[in-house]
C-alpha cells in the first residue's frame, strides 16, 4: 500500500510521531503524510488529491454542504448547519409568527402546511433537518390532550401523523443524511412502541438510525434535554457509518447570571397575585409529595427547560430579586441567550410569541455539534473510499 511505501524507511520513535498527529487531525497515514510534505517543500505537484482536500475540510467544518428545514419554526436546525458550512435550499413551517421571525433572520419565507407539500417539489439535498412536532409525545402536551379527553401520541390526527409526512418525504427524497429532534419523552411514549414505531420506519427506508438523549447544558447554561435521531442512507454508508454521538464535550463554564440584561423593564416582574398563585400551587404539590411548581433560578448554575408555554406565567424559569420583591421572568432577549441565538438576530414578534417560538426551538449549538458528527461519518466515508463525490448534488453534477 502507498501509506506503506511512503513510511517504511523512517525509524520507529519518528513513526510513532506520524501516527500520534495525525491521529490528532483525523487523517489517514497517507493524507498527514501527503499534507506534511507539501508544507515542507510548497510543491504544488504533491497537492493532495480532491478527495483528501474535501475529506480535510470537513473536518474543520468548512465543506459546503446542503439542507432542508422541515418544520422549521425559527431556524435553529438553520443556524446550527449554516455555522458549519450548510446552504439551506428548501423550509417549511405553517406559523406565520414563526414565518415571520423566520424571514427576518434568513431572508425567506418557508412554505407552509408540510402535508401540502409535493416531495418532488423540495430540492436534491444533502442533509434533511425536522424538529417535527413534540405536543403529541411530549409530558405536558400528554396530560393536557388526556385531560381534555383529547388523543396523543400517533392517535392526534393533526401532529401525531405528521412524521409519517415526514418519512414519505425521507422515501422520495432519499437524502444521504437525516437529522430529526423531539423530546426526550418520545422514547418512553406509550411504553417505548412510539419510538419503535418510528425507528421501525426509518429502517424500513434502508436508513441506519442512531438515536440519543443530548442535554443543551452542554453549551448553554440550561437543563434540555431532547433526543436527536441521526440516520444515513445504508445505500451509501453501508450498515455501519463511522458515527457516534460520543464525546460530548464538557459543560461549558457559562452560568445563567451570564445571560441576563442589565437593566431589565420592570415588566417583567411578577405580579403580587401571580406569584403568591405560584407559591401556594408549590406548596400545594409539595404537601402531596411531589415536586411541581416554580423554579427560582441560581445566578451561578443553570436553569431548568424553557418551554413553549413559558408565557403564561413564566414559572419554569424566575429569577430571583435581589431586594427581597418579587421574582421576575426573562424577557424575549434573555430567552433568545438562553437558547444561544445571537444577539445580532431582531425580536420581530410580541413578547407572547417569542416566548413560544424560543421554548420550542432547538438549540442550534447542540445542531452545530451533532452536524459536525455527521460530517466526520462522510468525512471517514470519503477517507475509505476515495470518492470525491459522495454528496448527492455532487455526485448528480458531477453524472
Ligand atoms: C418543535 S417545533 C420546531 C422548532 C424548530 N426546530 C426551531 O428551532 O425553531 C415544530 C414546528 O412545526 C411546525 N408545524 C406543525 N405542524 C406543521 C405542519 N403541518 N406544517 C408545517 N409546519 C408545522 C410548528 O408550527 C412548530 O414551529
């Protein structure tokens, strides 16, 4: 083999070092030796080949890729895959709220009701994304359904069949790589058949599925988790993709108090009424043994999970006074931080509906890292089999 040939006459403490860095970049033996030569003598002859110079980018998250946004809501899929290289070629979200901050963040607007949408009509893609809806699994969307008598899971008409869109979508389009979000209850739903159901499907496509349960608090200082279905198409990666959701990396230093604005409106301060209601529905289920109710945030630590329901009375996540009054709720900025979107990214909607359209995003920092995870599994793909043109767009352009 050429990495042998290229290696075999060198003595043993300088082969040790080869392997040790480039096992730190993440290179073949020939890819570090090549590139080591050609920093050494500047020799444009020695040029690694196309495969190895896409292989390398992506690595470093730099090789242009494409993607779609189903069930886009504000963007985060968006956000976290364009940070690595991502163009979005196609959205879809029916919210004309969340439409509206969508356009002002990205400069279209998504189409709307998915089950409207022709699949031929969504562009070739490499990478499909969908949040696809969580009420329908969800433990507050579950209680709330049953206690209005209402069905859940697969059995609500209007959200629980929509990934069954989404999947005829994955069928038609047969994207290489498709990354799906929901809540961490979507495993347990109906004693885990939800999720069989689901993972079944996928299968069913000729996709290996990777699933697991990924906290936010990793890279913002908020306790969310949700779980993140990774699938490639086995047609391409074979039936095991050099994938893995490990490591995840440490928790980041960021404390809550870090995300907070200096002068806040005195707006958002509770009411007497509200937060007197708060206290005694605490002390209410604290009696009975159980632990609902309002969570006063640690300056110094994290909070708990924002929710889409946030704007009702904020509970889930108040923040302490500092002269004994009140406590307050986060206002629309102090959210969006706590979600990590940019500041640089306008508030273009009421309080109400920023609220529900950040309690419902995903965090696109945990996208950026389970994207980059993705990318590596192409990246090694590439690595084995020399092709150049693994993506779908270019293995079409390049016919
Ligand atoms: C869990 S949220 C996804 C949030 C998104 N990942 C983000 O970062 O903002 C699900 C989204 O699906 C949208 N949705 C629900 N039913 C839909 C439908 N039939 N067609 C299009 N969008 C739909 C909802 O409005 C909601 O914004």
């Amino acid at each position: 083999m050429k990495r042998d040939i290229l290696i075999r006459n060198l003595p043993s403490d300088i082969r040790q070092w080869i392997d040790n860095q480039r096992k730190r970049s993440r290179m073949s033996q020939q890819e570090f030796m090549t590139k080591l030569l050609n920093d050494i003598s500047g020799n444009a002859q020695l040029r690694m080949p196309n495969s190895t110079e896409r292989a390398v980018k992506m690595s470093t998250g730099k090789l242009p890729f494409s993607f779609v946004d189903l069930f886009a809501g504000i963007g985060g899929f968006r956000l976290g895959l364009e940070g690595i290289g991502g163009k979005c070629l196609f959205s879809c979200e029916w919210d004309k709220y969340a439409q509206k901050t969508y356009s002002a963040w990205f400069g279209d607007v998504p189409e709307g009701d998915i089950r409207e949408i022709e699949p031929r009509s969504i562009p070739d893609h490499d990478i499909l994304t969908a949040g696809f809806p969580c009420q329908p699994f969800s433990i507050a969307g579950v209680s709330k359904k049953k206690s209005l008598g209402r069905e859940h899971g697969f059995k609500d008409q209007t959200q629980g069949t929509l990934f069954f869109h989404l999947a005829r979508i994955v069928e038609q389009k047969r994207p290489p790589i498709a990354i799906l979000e929901n809540v961490k209850n979507l495993r347990s739903h109906d004693k885990g058949n939800t999720w069989a159901v689901i993972k079944k499907r996928l299968e069913s496509l000729n996709y290996r599925v990777y699933s697991d349960i990924i906290d936010a608090r990793h890279w913002v200082p908020q306790h969310r988790e949700r779980m993140f279905i990774v699938c490639f198409d086995k047609e391409m990666f074979g039936d095991t993709p050099h994938f893995s959701f490990e490591p995840i990396p440490k928790p980041r230093k960021r404390l809550f108090g870090d995300i907070l604005e200096p002068a806040p409106p005195s707006k958002y301060i509770l009411s007497d009424k509200l937060w007197n209601y708060l206290q005694a529905y605490a002390e209410k289920h604290r009696q009975r043994g159980n632990g609902f109710g309002y969570g006063l945030t640690d300056l110094e630590g994290i909070s708990r999970t924002l929710s889409a329901r946030y704007y009702k009375d904020g509970s889930e996540v108040l923040i302490p006074s500092d002269n004994g009054g009140n406590p307050r709720r986060l206002t629309p900025r102090e959210a969006a931080n706590l979600m990590g979107f940019p500041s640089r990214l306008p508030i273009t909607v009421s309080d109400t509906q920023a609220y529900k359209q950040f309690g419902n995003a995903v965090v696109p920092k945990v996208v950026e890292f389970v994207g980059r995870r993705a990318l590596a599994a192409v990246c090694e793909l590439i690595r084995e089999s020399g092709n150049s043109c693994l993506l779908k767009n270019q293995r079409k352009a390049n016919r």
